[in-house]
C-alpha cells in the first residue's frame, strides 16, 4: 500500500516538474521574440511619456540649462488662459469637419466605385492616390490654387463675377481652407474602407429587397448601412486620431503662424519651437492631447460600439 502511494506522489512530483519544465520554456520563447519589442516600447513610447509629463510640471525654455517647478500652472493656464480655448474651439471645429467631411464624401465616392462602371479601377486609383502622397507637397500645391493674387481659384472665381476670399488673412476662411486640403488628401483612405465594407454586404440580402420592391434609398439605409457599422465605427476612430495628430504637415506648410487654424497638435509646435521656446508649456499641452484621444477613444469603444452590428 506504501509502496502504491509513493509511486502516485512521485508521478504528480514529475507531472509538477515537467509542468515547470514547460512553462519556464515558455516564458523563454516568449522573452525571446517579445522582449526586443517590449524594451522599444518601453524606450521610445512610455519613458518619453512619462519624461514629457514630468516636463510638463516645469516653466522650462526650449534650450535653457535652468527650469523651474511650477506644478499645475502649465494645465491651469492653457484651460483659463484665451488663448488655450482658442485652441480647443479650432480643434473641435476641425476635428468635426474633418471628420464628417471625409466619411460622408468618401461613402459617397465608395457607393459610386462600387457599381460597375467603366474605367472604375483607374478611379479608385485616382481616388486614393492623395491619401499617399506628401502632405507638404500636397498643401505647397493648394497654396497656388488657393493664392488670393495669382491663384486658379481666383480665375475659376472670378469668372462667375465672384471674388476671391483672403484665405490668409482671414482666420475664418483659413480655417476652411485647410479643412479642404485635408478632406481631400483623406477622403481616399476612407472611400477605399467603405469599399471593401460595401463588397463584403452579401448580395441574396440586395437581391431579396429587391423582389420585395425596396427602392435603393431604402435598401441603402435598411441593409446597407446598419451593416456598414463596423466599417463606420472604425473609420470614426481612426478619423478623430487622425485629424487631431497626422494633419500637422498642412497646417505648418499653409499657415506657418497659425493664424486661425493652431489647432492642439500645431499649437505643441508653436509654443515649443516657435516664437514662445515654452518646452514646459507644450510638454503640457501635449500631455492633455494623449489623455484626451484615450477618452475619446475609452467612450467610443464603451458606448459608440453598442450601437455596431457585427455580422
């Protein structure tokens, strides 16, 4: 009987050494192929966050060997100061329009490229092709056609007895100049998206409201779009990212000032390396754009994503 007992507890005690065996193996491969991307993530995402938020706590100019602390005043001055809701309503209006612009006209452009047309492949080309080009050399474009003096839009303006606005000066159409420079570059990577969303709608659905006598408008917002929400909810998410951080290059090469368009992502540039030198303000600045894009993103995943319907 002692002899049957001892043999079970030596079993269990080789199950329990090969099962250590195999874990600590495990936990090798995975350092071995996870941990170089591991210690980049740490080196050049979290410790630069982490720095750039103790930058933040300093009244620090770009290149002085002397900072002071200072606490919250960077935070408490850009959200009391006129200037730092400047920035928040520039910001929100771009953002929207951006946004809006883009997935409205490029759902419209993907129901177009969607139906067989001749020539569609080399429209779908055209389509997309801004979305990979330069930003700087897309808005160093924009600037001749937009140019008040000597600028195509003038001639095309001027030839239907209207004048032509000044984009530059003016802060409110400069602001809506770049919106049309941004939308246009983007509206690509978001008619390709909804492209590939309105091929995979499956066609028996199409066919079925067909014979039902379900006009297109009503197969659109009835099939089509509830199940385009998956499609839709990424594209938002992508979007508000990518219109509140990639549209840094148009802003800088069309209104080098910002003069009416320092949304929050120019106005890091134009208080770090502009006029002011303030690194310590802009390091706040930059701190209140990550956890306002993990909000709005944390709100997005827990309430906008209700409303998706997954295949």
């Amino acid at each position: 009987m002692h002899g049957g007992l001892d043999e079970q507890t030596e079993r269990a005690r080789v199950r329990t050494r090969a099962r250590r065996k195999r874990l600590s193996r495990n936990w090798s491969l995975f350092l071995l192929f996870a941990g170089p991307n591991i210690l980049l993530i740490l080196a050049f995402i979290y410790y630069p966050l982490v720095s750039n938020i103790y930058y933040s706590t300093l009244d620090w100019r770009l290149g002085s060997p002397r900072a002071t602390p200072v606490g919250l005043d960077n935070y408490a001055r850009f959200f009391t100061s006129p200037s730092g809701l400047e920035v928040w309503r520039v910001t929100g209006l771009f953002t929207a329009g951006a946004v809006l612009g883009s997935m409205v006209l490029g759902l419209l452009i993907a129901l177009v490229l969607n139906k067989r047309i001749p020539g569609r492949t080399a429209a779908r080309t055209a389509v997309f092709a801004p979305y990979v080009l330069s930003g700087v050399g897309v808005a160093m474009v924009w600037n001749f056609i937009f140019d008040p003096s000597i600028g195509a839009l003038r001639h095309i303006l001027g030839f239907f007895g209207v004048a032509s606005p000044e984009w530059y000066l003016d802060e409110s159409w400069a602001l809506v100049m770049v919106l049309v420079v941004y939308v246009w570059k983007n509206l690509g990577y978001c008619a390709v998206v909804f492209l590939a969303g309105l091929q995979s709608v499956p066609q028996d659905l199409m066919e079925a409201a067909t014979l039902d006598r379900a006009g297109p408008v009503r197969r659109f917002f009835s099939i089509v779009l509830p199940l385009l929400t998956p499609t839709v909810f990424f594209l938002l998410v992508t979007n508000i990212i990518f219109s509140m951080t990639n549209a840094f290059d148009i802003l800088r090469t069309m209104t080098p000032t910002g003069h009416g368009t320092n949304t929050i992502i120019f106005e890091i540039y134009l208080q770090s390396f502009g006029a002011y030198q303030r690194a310590g303000y802009a390091a706040a600045i930059a701190v209140v754009l990550f956890f306002t894009l993990f909000l709005i993103t944390a709100v997005q995943l827990r309430y906008v994503e209700r409303k998706v319907h997954y295949q």
